[in-house]
C-alpha cells in the first residue's frame, strides 16, 4: 500500500503511533466492504502543541439514514492543514505499513453526505453506557435481523424490503441509554470499534449524537438542527 508523492502532488505524512497506518487500513477496508467504489472526507487539522491530526470520515450505509464512521491519527510533527473528498480506495493504496505513513490523494467530486458533517464545537456528555450491557443488546439485534431477513421469500428481498427491516430494528433506544438508537452502536459494531469491555461515551450536539470508543467514533442524526454540518474537530 504505497502511492507515489509525485502522482498525488503532497508528501507522506507519518503517523505518530506504532501501528496506525495498519489500523487506518483496516478501517478503510471495512469501509470498501460496503461500497468498493466509497469516498471519505479527510482532515488534516494542525493543534497548538505543533503536531497535527488526521480524521477521516466515512458513511456506514445502514438502512435508510445511515451512519458516520470516525477516524483519527495522530500525526508525528505539523502538517499542512487540508480538507477534501477523497477515494477511499487510493487512500488506502497511500497508507504505507512498514514506514508507518499516508500520502494523501488528489481530491474527487464527492457524495452529498460529505458536506454534512457533524458540528465543530457544542458537545455535551449525555452518559458512558457499560459495554457489557451494550453488546448483547446488539448481538441480539444482529440477529433478529438475520433470522427475519432470511424469512422474508427470496422474490420479496429487495433492498427497499431489508432497509425497512433494518431501520425498525436500529431505531430502537439503547436500553442503558434511551437517547442512544442501537443503529450507532450496530455502526460502531460493523466497523471495528465497538468490542465488548471498550470503554464507551456518548455525547450530544443538536441534533447528532456521537459514540466514542478507543478506536475511533460514530455519528448518526436524530434530528435536523439549525447550524449543523460545520465540520468536525478531530478527536481521539
């Protein structure tokens, strides 16, 4: 997975921790598993102490709203600050797993959602639900959703057919926190940062909510909110 710097028109930029272009990787495949041919949006935002950091942001096509997957790197030294719609796939190709580092691909003309973004600032902390009280919650969605899915006669199994399903069962609250949907949390699933005993956050900012594990976070919409789709700062 190495990109040439003089097709792209930047240098590589490394990653400050061990590992992270292999774990950037592995979020990025998870993403092509459900649109070989997906976009993300990027973000390489400097920070006061000198260093930068890289989020990129990717849509979970989850029933009929969907959901964003969050991740960010650290950056070893300053960057650039950059903001574009890339190919998730050639960002991928720029991530180089022995010398730990990405080089950014020129930008494309990207998907709607990627102009919506969840707000930069305003969060507040609704509750940190237990893992363990999450996961079997959404196991037991996994599978009700499997088993009702392969009832459904094969001439009926449309798309349209499977995201109604889909949505009726992730709208559903999250038990341990009502104003969670287990649509974020099955999102967090699907993409690698929900396991069980990950420590767990769940915050507000109008009308998204944001589940924050260690590996990275997932927005979805609960509402439409005036302001919203400023951009996100990248946390960890």
């Amino acid at each position: 997975m190495r990109a040439d710097p003089a097709l792209t028109g930047t240098a590589p930029l490394a990653l400050a921790d061990a590992g992270e272009a292999a774990d950037l990787a592995a979020f990025l495949v998870r993403l092509l598993r459900f649109d070989k041919a997906a976009a993300v949006r990027l973000q390489v935002v400097a920070r006061p102490a000198g260093d930068g950091v890289l989020a990129v942001f990717g849509r979970l096509p989850l029933g009929g709203s969907g959901a964003l997957a969050i991740r960010t790197a650290r950056l070893s030294g300053s960057a650039e600050p950059a903001d574009r719609t890339v190919s998730a796939g050639q960002l991928l190709d720029g991530l180089d797993d022995r010398a730990n580092t990405v080089t950014l691909p020129a930008a494309v003309t990207g998907p709607a959602w990627a102009g919506l973004l969840p707000p930069r600032t305003g969060w507040q902390l609704l509750g940190e639900p237990p893992a363990d009280r999450v996961y079997p919650e959404l196991m037991a969605g996994v599978r009700e959703f499997r088993e009702r899915s392969e009832s459904v006669p094969a001439h009926h199994r449309t798309r349209t057919v499977l995201d109604g399903l889909a949505d009726e069962i992730w709208s559903r609250p999250v038990s341990a926190l009502p104003e969670l949907p287990l649509r974020a949390a099955h999102a967090a699933y699907v993409i690698g940062f929900l396991t069980p005993g990950a420590p767990l956050t769940v915050h507000r900012a109008g009308g998204w909510l944001r589940l924050s594990a260690p590996a990275g976070s997932v927005a979805v919409r609960t509402a439409a909110a005036p302001g919203a789709g400023l951009g996100l700062s990248p946390v960890r």
